[in-house]
C-alpha cells in the first residue's frame, strides 16, 4: 500500500463519535454523563454514558418528540383540543394544574410539559394520542428504537419512578439531537422561560435559560431514583453542544456542573472543516485507463471537532494502491483519508472516484503494457 502524505497541519485531537471513547480532560459529579457536539457527533466527555439510569422527566422529551412528529406530518396542529381524564387531574408531582373535563389545546399541552414539566399533561397527551398511557409508552419505546435509542424502555410518558422506566445518558444525548435537527420550527418551545394556565404562572426549572451560556433548552429531571439530572443544548457563533448529566444530589450543583462543563467544551474545542462534499483531496494515477489520473473526493462534508490545543499536531494522509486498475466508476472507493493526532484515535473516511475511468481497448492496453514492461523496468533499473 501506498502511503501518500498530502499535508500535516494544525487541525486535529479527539476524533469520535458518539459511540467512541472522548479524551478525558474534566471530571464530574455526576453518576452519568455526556458532552457531545451536535454537528459533528464527538464527545468532548462522557462518564458512563451507557449505564442504564432513571432518567426522571428527562424522558418527557420523547412525549414531546413524539407530539411535534404528529405536528410535522400533519396528524396534530396546535389548536387541536385533547380531553383531560380523571387520572391525568388526580396525577401527582409536577403538575400543569389541568381541570377533569376540560379540554386543552396541544400549544398548551407542550407549553405545559416543557415549561412546568406538568405530569398532568404528558397523561393528557398520551390518553389523546393512544387511548391509554400504556400504549403510548409502548409507542414512544418502538419509536425510540427506530432512532437509535437502543438502551431505552419507556413505562410511562412522564419519568415517573419505575424500576423498568430506563434511559441512557448517551440515548439522551441522541434523542435531543433529533430533537433539534428535526423540529427546528417548534424546538423554540424549550427556551421558554414560564408560562402561565388556569391563574398559575410558573418558570422554567433549566437554570442555564436564565445566564448568558447559549442555552437554548431542553428538561431537567429529579426523582428520588434518578437523583437531580439535566439535558441541556446550548449554541455560540454556530456551534452547538449537547450536555446530559443525571444522579447529581442537589439543584445547586446540577447548575453548577451543567455550567462549568458547557464552559469547558466551548473553550477547549473547536470545529474545523477539512473539506467540503465533492471536494477533489488528491489525485490517482489510472492503470490501462483512458485518462493517466483521476480525482479523488469525499462525498460529504468533512468537519473535525478537535482539542485547540492539538490543532498543530495533526496528520492528513490518503492511503491506497496505485495505479488503480480500470475500468472505474464514479463514487467507487478507492482510498481512505486518515486523520490522526499523536495520543488520539485516528478517523478513517473513504475517498470515492471524482469520476468515471473506461478502459483502453485491445491495442491501448496492449501499448501500455508494453510502454510499462520497457520504461517500467528501465525505471527500476535507475533506483536500484
């Protein structure tokens, strides 16, 4: 194999999605944890990510998720009224303050979840949309799964403690980016700081809403379980994070390690682009083709979150055989882009055919097998 070097510069660190090891650099409370990029998947931190937890009314996101689908496609629109059974009125904990009998509108019903976190309403939402909270809780699990929340079981639509109602940090880190990539005209409900229904005006429990951090959501989540827990997103100059901490023992130091991690991934990393979709990266030499090189390209946009620290230490390599035999057609892999940093996993990306090569014919291939067995061995003969 070849080993084709196209530059080293300063550009890389931790390479790793959500499913790889991050750099640990910080320490937490928290029983469980996760810091992740949004656009690129990194994770800056993790501290057992994938540890089954009570995740508390951090799970209402589904609910939610699960309402602003019917939104999207068209099934629900927000003047839709759903009734309010006995059990949704008599349900305790946080509360919406709904009234048996009334019927309320879905705007309300989501302002009433993510603002109050009222548990009256994901009962309200759930009998609406299922017939039963059970069934709904049964949905939300299978919906769950065709996203990729493989270590979630949904009993309830509110967080209610059970010992089988379980989530993942990292499930969490997953569903809010869902969340945030695929409702963008109703995700504003989660920066909403209070809200008023039947008289009541309470504010949103998410600390970081109310300081300068670039918080833009989503839920807190406290039981006696689960312990104090968050699910925090938060962008600046276009660059967004993803935090989920859970089993901190109080509301003071889940704002203050909410904070201070948020703060720590700002600072220490960056994104960087290396190349855009389509974006030539080198050129190969084509053997019995009827050009001599092609380009070689990525598909998609190629954006690194690294250690700033780390950005001179990086290494860009194209690695592949060559010449490379013909015929050859477009989009077919031909290398693999290796990007690495001393002390840090190496992120390997395919590079496909920028174009399409035909073969030469019978007498083309012949001459330049030919041209290749004279000048070739002629070649050979210098280097030795």
């Amino acid at each position: 194999m070849t080993y084709l070097r196209l530059f080293v510069y300063a550009m890389i660190g931790a390479l790793l999605c959500l499913a790889a090891g991050p750099v640990a650099a910080v320490e937490t409370q928290a029983k469980q944890a996760i810091l992740a990029d949004f656009e690129t998947g990194s994770v800056l931190f993790e501290k057992n990510a994938d540890e089954s937890m009570a995740p508390s009314s951090m799970s209402k996101l589904m609910t939610i998720y699960m309402v602003f689908e019917r939104l999207r496609d068209g099934r629900l629109s927000l003047e839709d009224k759903l009734p309010v059974s006995t059990k949704a009125w008599r349900k305790g904990g946080s509360k919406m303050f709904v009234k048996e009998g009334d019927r309320v509108s879905i705007e309300d019903l989501i302002r009433g979840v993510v603002v109050q976190s009222g548990n009256d309403a994901c009962i309200v939402i759930a009998e609406g949309l299922a017939g039963s909270e059970e069934i709904f809780a049964e949905e939300m699990t299978e919906r769950g799964r065709e996203l990729g929340l493989e270590n979630t079981v949904f009993k309830n639509a509110t967080g209610w403690p059970d010992l089988g109602h379980t989530m993942t940090a990292r499930d969490l880190a997953i569903l809010t980016k869902r969340t945030v990539q695929d409702f963008p005209e109703y995700f504003h409900y989660y920066a909403e700081k209070n809200f008023t229904y039947n008289g009541i005006h309470q504010s949103n429990r998410n600390p970081l809403l109310y300081k300068n951090l670039g918080a833009d959501g989503l839920k807190t989540g406290h039981t006696e379980l689960g312990k104090f827990g968050l699910v925090v997103s938060a962008e600046r100059k276009g660059r967004r994070l993803i935090l989920v901490l859970n089993g901190l023992p109080n509301v003071r130091t889940r704002s203050k390690e909410s904070e201070r991690l948020l703060e720590w991934g700002f600072r220490e990393f960056n994104n960087y682009k290396l190349f855009s979709a389509g974006e030539t990266v080198t050129q190969a030499s084509v053997w019995l083709g009827d050009v001599d090189q092609m380009p070689l390209v990525v598909e998609n946009d190629l954006v690194i979150t690294i250690p700033k620290k780390s950005r001179r230490k990086m290494q860009v390599s194209a690695l592949f055989e060559e010449p490379v035999p013909t015929p050859i057609r477009v989009g077919q892999q031909i290398a693999l882009l290796q990007v690495s940093a001393p002390g840090f996993e190496t992120l390997e990306v395919p590079l496909v055919a920028g174009e399409g090569v035909g073969q030469l014919g019978l007498l083309g291939r012949l001459a330049s097998a030919l041209n290749y067995l004279i000048w070739g061995s002629l070649e050979e003969l210098r280097q030795q």
